[in-house]
C-alpha cells in the first residue's frame, strides 16, 4: 500500500540559464527554469522540469500552495518527500515507463 502524498516545499528560479533541478545548501529542491514569472509561465515549466526529473507525468505535479510565489508546496502523485528526494539524488531507479534525464 502506498503512503498518501506528502507535500514538498520547492524553490523556483525563473529566468535561469540552464533549466535543471538540484537540491540546494540548506536541503530545499530549486528548480531552475528559463520562463519569467508571468502568468504562470515559470509555474508551467517547473511542473515540465520536475516531472521529467523525477520521473512521472506532468499531471502528477501538484501545486498545493504558492502559485504566485517563488516559494511552492507542491504534491507528487502518491510520491512521500523521501521517495522524491530518493530520485532527485540518483538513489532511486526510475519506475518502468518513466523518463530519466
């Protein structure tokens, strides 16, 4: 049985170079995207971003909290915090059907 979806709390930082998601210094997942914040551009790519990075479709990225903030809550599917962090930091296979940067 899986665990229900925890809530993870994400940076983004839109008008980056290089789109990419990486864990920050102090624990946090930044996602970096080459949209500007405006009329949800940058929300829409870092739904992309993240999906692709961890794995699962776009329509498993939730945003709970946030929409209008550098600073978002955002569910994963039925994903716990653990497994997401798990995955963006390599130590986790990729479920059959997924996609892997």
């Amino acid at each position: 049985m899986k665990q229900s979806p925890d809530a993870l709390t994400v940076r983004v930082k839109p008008r980056s170079g290089k789109p990419g998601v990486e864990i920050g210094a102090s624990g946090e997942v930044v996602v970096r995207v080459h949209a500007a914040a405006v009329e949800g551009a940058a929300n829409r790519e870092m739904t992309e971003v993240l999906a692709d990075a961890l794995g699962v479709p776009r329509s498993a990225i939730r945003i709970l909290r946030g929409e209008k903030s550098r600073t978002k809550r955002i569910a994963v599917g039925d994903l716990s915090v653990e497994e997401v962090r798990a995955r963006l930091s390599g130590n986790s296979p990729t479920p059959a059907g997924g996609r892997r940067p």
